[in-house]
C-alpha cells in the first residue's frame, strides 16, 4: 500500500469512528460534507514530510506515526476552509469550496435569510471541527504519551504561525504590498507549515534533537516558500481544469503575492495605472486578467519569480546535502522538492 492510501486509510477509520459521536438530532450534512471534502483530492504533502520527519530522526515505519501524520491533512483542512472564506474563493480542487456549497444549498432549499451568511457561518463551523479533530486524531495515534507531548509541542508552534500567518496577509492586502511583506506572508502562513513544521513534528515524535530540527527548517524554510510561490504563479496562470481554481480569483481579490509586489515595482507608470485600475477589481473579466498577465510578464515580475524558486530550490537541497540526513531519507526529500515545484496544480 502506497503511502498515500495509508494516510487515506487512516482518516477514513478516524472519520468512521467519529460517526456514532455526532450528536443525536443535529442535522449530519455538515458531517457528510467534511468527510467528502478530507477524502476527495489533496496533496498529502504535509503528512508525507511529517513521516518522513519521523524516519530522517531513525523512527521505524509504524502506524503511529502514519496516524499523527494523516491529523496534519485535516488541520490543512481547517485552514482551507477558513482561507476560501476569508478570501471569497468559490473553488477548491476542482469542486464549490465548503462555503459556496452550504450557500447554494440554501438557495437550492428556498431557507429563509441570507444564503451567503449562511454559508459562511457553516463554513467556519467545519473548519472549526476539522481544528479539534486534527487535535483529537494526533493525540490518539497509539504512539507514546512522551512521544506525543514532544511532537505537539511544535504543532502547536504551527498552528500560531499559521493564524498569524493568515493575520498578516490581512494586513499586508491593506499596506504597501511590498515584496519583503509577501515574503514575509508566506513564509508564516503557508511555506513553513507546508514542510518545516511537519518535518520537525515527525522528528520531534520520534524524539530527534535540535541539531536536526535546525537542518529540517534549513531545508523547509526556502523549499517552503518555493512551493508558494509556484502557488501563486499557477494562481495567475495555470490552467483551471488542472489546478481546481480559477484564475481570475487571486486578481480579483488583488492578493498581495510576490507576483503582483514585484509587477507593481517594476511597473513603468501606464502599467502601474493599469494595475490599481485592475487588480482587486470585483467585476475583473478575463480581458482584464489577460492584460494583468501581459504586464507581470513585461515587467519581468514572473521571470523574477521563476529565480526566487530556483534559487530557494537550490538553497534547499544544498542544505538536505550538508546535514547528514540518511540517504534513503535525504532521496525521498530530494524528491518531494521537484515535485513541490515542478507541478502544474
């Protein structure tokens, strides 16, 4: 068995057992919704960088740690649903985001009051469970209670850096939107929780010392903000059919990326005109959004990015090179990193 479907085994045995503990009376559609949005689609990154956090550290393969690591796809979860609302995404992989389908359900069921409302409010309702369940799941992996205590001491260390994280971006979409603000925002709410954090969590469960945590951010860190920032290029220009989003979201919403912060500092003054005029524009249409593309590249702001990944690539591996790190482990990460980047979803 793959270990993806080893991750996948995991939560559907964790969400089958949560089944008879939903309250009676209490409509289930917000159950059934969570258990078709944490087990249709997804990368598994954050799970697979935790197990291999934990064998880089010499933890023998184990169902504990596949367990701790399948809670981290649910944490995921909680901050996808809470990111799509905060955001007014109405797509994710592919299929409505969990606050776009409560909404048109409301519709659809001719309810009384504000069907936006309440998709929204349900929304945060899932994320908040999938939170408490990530929680609920990793405490419960059958590992060690000294094994588990020394491993949730750092997800607890990401579940702040997420939320600040996410604070910031709020932030920064109402300040200069500079490129070392972007930089900033990925690191915290998206690179380091996407590889350092799980890295570290794996290691940590299987009891590594510091030495190894630090060679862990060493490598996460810069491959984490590399991953992001591929995000945020498929973001403007993938292909909707493959990547589950469209494309017009992340200009509509003039999401302060490193993208738009290095087109924007490099724009020539008709070109900044056409910017503020265009991005974050509700009513963008794809003209629109083809114009924006057409200055992000003139300017050289997506050639800029297309540096910034390589060379944070290159940062990584260097680091994964230097620190001693089993071989079978340092391939597999080694890896895991050209997939980060050279991928079109």
């Amino acid at each position: 068995m793959t270990l993806r479907a080893r991750f996948d085994a995991q939560l559907a045995g964790f969400l089958t057992g949560q089944g008879p503990q939903w309250p009676e009376g209490a409509p289930r559609g917000l159950f059934s919704t969570l258990q078709r949005f944490l087990l249709s689609g997804g990368k598994r990154l954050r799970p697979t960088f935790c197990y291999w956090g934990w064998r880089g550290a010499d933890g023998e393969d184990d169902p504990g740690i596949v367990t701790a690591a399948a809670a981290l796809e649910i944490f995921h979860a909680f901050a996808l649903i809470h990111d799509d609302i905060m955001d007014g995404s109405e797509r994710r992989r592919g299929e409505p985001s969990v606050h776009a389908f409560f909404a048109d359900l409301h519709t659809r069921s001719a309810w009384r009051g504000d069907a936006a409302r309440y998709g929204r409010s349900t929304a945060l309702l899932c994320g908040d469970l999938c939170a408490a369940w990530a929680d609920q799941m990793f405490l419960g992996c059958g590992l060690s209670d000294e094994q588990v205590s020394r491993g949730y001491a750092v997800f607890g260390a990401m579940r702040t850096e997420v939320i600040a994280g996410q604070y910031l971006d709020l932030v920064s979409g109402v300040g200069d939107g500079s490129t070392a603000s972007a930089l900033t925002v990925i690191r915290l709410k998206s690179a380091r929780y996407t590889v350092t954090r799980p890295l570290q969590i794996g290691a940590a469960l299987a009891g590594a010392g510091e030495g190894l945590l630090a060679d862990f951010a060493e490598f996460g860190d810069p491959l984490g903000d590399a991953f992001q920032l591929r995000d945020d290029v498929l973001g403007v220009f993938g292909d909707p059919a493959v990547t589950g989003k469209p494309v017009l979201d992340d200009l509509r919403e003039g999401k302060r990326t490193v993208l738009t912060a290095l087109a924007r500092e490099a724009a020539g003054h008709r070109q900044a005109a056409r910017i503020r005029a265009l991005l974050g524009s509700p009513d963008l249409d794809e003209e629109g959004a083809a114009e924006l593309r057409r200055i992000i590249v003139d300017t050289g702001a997506l050639d800029g990015v297309e540096r910034l990944i390589k060379l944070r690539v290159e940062s990584a591996l260097a680091a994964l090179a230097g620190s001693g790190i089993a071989p079978e482990v340092a391939a597999r990460l080694t890896a895991l990193a050209h997939e980060l980047v050279d991928r079109q979803r």
